[in-house]
C-alpha cells in the first residue's frame, strides 16, 4: 500500500513537470506569432530591408562594445578575477 502512494506521487510530479514544459511551449510558440504578426503587419520593402542604416550600425557595435568590457571587467578585473587568473595560470 505504501508502495502505491510514493509511485502515485512520482508519477503527479512527473506530470506537473510534463505540464509545465508544454505551457512554456505554447508560450513560446505564441510569442512567436505575435512577432511574425507584427512583422507581416510592418510589411517592409526590400529595399528597406537591405539598407544598412549607418545609426542602427554604430549603436550596435557600441552596444556589443559595451557588454563584452562588461563581461571582461567583471570576470578578470576584481580580486575574484585576479584569483581566477593566477588559478588557471597555475601560481
């Protein structure tokens, strides 16, 4: 009887993380359309598509610019990043 009851609890969490991942699916999935529904709503030329707008262009880079000093200054410029760095270089 005991034995019924863990498999009985084994198998409802094993369907409430069933359940979860398929809302997290159908989330997904209609995100998805939303999006595709607003770019067929903007209906963009071609040529507008292929123009590279020189703004758009610079502020990208800055921007990527910006995490990878971000990334670079939180990994190896503290004393944790220090200690890190001498750890792999092996002193």
């Amino acid at each position: 009887m005991l034995t019924h009851h863990f498999h009985g609890r084994a198998v409802r969490a094993a369907a409430r993380v069933l359940l979860a991942a398929v809302q997290i699916l159908v989330y997904a999935g209609a995100v998805m359309v939303l999006f595709l529904f607003v770019i067929m709503l903007l209906d963009l030329k071609d040529e507008e598509r292929r123009k590279i707008k020189m703004f758009g262009l610079i502020g990208g880079l800055v921007s990527v610019g910006a995490i990878v000093a971000i990334f670079v200054k939180s990994n190896f410029g503290g004393a944790a990043g220090r200690e890190f760095v001498r750890a792999r270089a092996g002193r």
